[in-house]
C-alpha cells in the first residue's frame, strides 16, 4: 500500500490509503516530508469511506465518511487534530503567516476560504521583504506564543468557478515566528451583515435547480449567474425566517451555497471587487470575535469542542498586544498591498 511520511508543527505522520490520497498529500505536504521508519509517529489509514488514525501511545479512532465528506478535507482536519493533541494549548487559525526578519515583526492574514489571503500573500513575498512560515493552518501555543512553520502547497484559483491549483510553497528556510507585537489582517467583506434600505440580500451557490428557483420566485426572489455560479436576489422586506428556509432549501436540493449576505458585499473570487481596497484598524473586542470565527477546531469525535469561552481566552491571551487591521481587498493586489502596509508602517 502507497505510503507518505511527513512532520507537522513537530508531529510525525505516517498516512497510507490509495494512490490517488497519497498522492495529494504529497504534493500538499510535499516540504514536510521526512522518514518516519524509526519514530514515533502517528498513523493515519485513509479509505474512500473511512479515516484510522492511530496515536503513538496505540490508541486509535475512526471517522466515517459515508455522509459525504472529501478524504481530503478529512486529513486536514486530522493534521489539525494531532497538532492540537501534541501541543495541549495551541490556536490554530485558518490564514497565513508572514515575517520581516528586518523588523522582526510577524504579519497574519486571516480569512474565509477566497477572501484573498493566498493572493495577498505572494504579493507581500514579490517585495523581497516578507517571508512566508505557515500557509492555510496558523498554529501558535500560549507558552511560548510563536507561529510554527507549516509549509504547505500553496492553493491559486484558476477561474471564476474557484477550481484551484496548488503551486510549491517557496524556497528557503522556515522557522518560527514570534507573535509578540504582530499585526493580524482580518479579510473579508464589509462588516454590515444586513442589507441597507433597498438593498437585495444575496445567495450565492454552485447551481440553482428548478425547485429551488420556484422557491425564490415565490419569495419575490430574482435568479442570475456571474462567473460560473448561481445567485439569488431577495428583496429586503423577506425576512430572516425566509431567507433560512431557503437555506435549507438548498441543502435539499443540493446545492452549495457559497456565501450569504448583502448584494454589495457579495465579493469573492467569482465577483467583481471593488474598485479601491478599504483597510481600518480595529479595537480588540471588536477583532477577536472576528479571529475567533477563523478558529479551526480540532477533529475530536464524541468529545466534543472546547467550550467557546475557554477558547475565546485562549485566544485572547496569545494575541494579546497585537495590532488588528480589517481590510475589503479592492483594485489590483499590488494596490491592495500598498494600501495595507501604508497602513501597518504608519
């Protein structure tokens, strides 16, 4: 059986399944590679339908994927979860990581999934200045509060459809960055999550199926397509009870909805953005709930999540004399970077 060796914020991983799942994990990992013969390790079993993984102390668990899930998705979250089990105490934050060794200041980029973070950050390291340490998983413990390399493949987005490739991560060394004094770069839309007076609500999906375009109709909901997917236009006067039965609706159906909130702020990959960025910096009560919702949680079975509270001060504690920054990516990257670091330098 195919089998791929690879460290992870100080874990060993031994992952064996099909081809096609070795494969991927090699090209995403491919940085972390290592031999795991004689240490250690944890060991994952990937099948279409089911994940293994076993710990070093010989304890072991499953996950069963009949209800959908991607394998790969489910390693991620795996890889996520051992990091957690080897580091009691660690904040793993879905973004990226950056450092100025000139300065020795650390720059974080969080985000949902195409609010910008990769495309922001291989403009900052087009400058010269800034050099990559974690990409799509931030891992930082309480004790020592410093971002542990993670050097993974690097997704780009190819089309509007948001169909992604994976580039190698850069060369060069990787090592830890300290936290201390860093600026966290909270992308996304504006932070309005209600339309304003005469504005439409936006459901954007992957498609629009004829039930759920007689379900719209009956909400006096309009249906288009711009850059490969669906959206829905609802008038403001629908309230929240309708607009979550049309949620559910397209779960029914089938249908990923891909974001969900106001016509003006419906930018993604897929939509037009606007014409300048915006960037403003932000209080801390008012950014870590926003950094919170960027947590990853480890995979934990029936034992349930951490308890929101406890995480909250976790996460309040390892951030606690950074810098927060809210940026609207707009206009070209490079203008988006300008913008940004006028921001951080002044």
């Amino acid at each position: 059986m195919p089998s791929f060796g690879f460290e992870v914020c100080g874990s060993a991983v031994r992952l064996e399944g099909s081809t096609r799942i070795v494969h991927h994990a090699r090209t995403l990992f491919r940085r972390m590679e290592t031999d795991t013969a004689s240490r250690r390790c944890h060991f994952i079993v990937a099948g279409p339908s089911r994940v293994v993984w076993t710990r070093p102390d010989g304890a072991s668990c499953s996950y069963d994927l009949s209800g959908g899930h991607l394998v790969e998705v489910a390693l991620a979250a795996l890889v996520a979860t051992i990091v957690a089990f080897d580091r009691p105490g660690v904040v793993l934050l879905h973004g990226n990581a950056l450092f100025d060794a000139e300065r020795q200041r650390c720059l974080l980029i969080v985000g949902d999934s195409g609010a910008g973070k990769t495309t922001l950050t291989r403009e900052l390291i087009a400058g010269g200045i800034w050099r990559p340490v974690a990409e799509d998983m931030v891992a930082a413990a309480e004790d020592d509060r410093r971002v542990q390399p993670f050097p993974r493949a690097m997704s780009r987005r190819i089309d509007g459809a948001g169909a992604k490739v994976l580039d190698e991560f850069p060369p060069g060394d990787v090592r830890p960055a300290s936290l201390a004094g860093c600026t966290v770069v909270l992308l996304g839309r504006e932070e309005e999550d209600q339309p304003a007076e005469g504005e439409r609500w936006a459901l954007w999906m992957t498609s629009i199926s004829d039930t759920l375009a007689v379900a719209a109709a009956e909400a006096g909901g309009d249906c288009d397509s711009i850059g490969g997917f669906s959206r829905i236009l609802l008038p403001e006067t629908v309230g929240a009870d309708r607009r979550g039965e049309l949620l559910s609706k397209c779960a029914e159906e089938g249908s990923l909805v891909v974001h969900c909130g106001p016509e003006e702020y419906a930018e993604n990959a897929f939509a037009v953005r606007p014409a300048v960025p915006r960037v403003w910096a932000l209080e801390a009560s008012a950014a870590l709930p926003m950094l919170a919702r960027s947590a990853i949680r480890p995979w934990t079975g029936d034992a349930g999540h951490e308890p929101p509270g406890l995480y909250f001060m976790r996460l309040a504690r390892v951030f606690r004399d950074a810098a927060f920054v809210r940026m609207v990516p707009g206009g070209t990257p490079g203008e988006t970077v300008a913008q940004l670091l006028k921001t951080i330098d002044g």
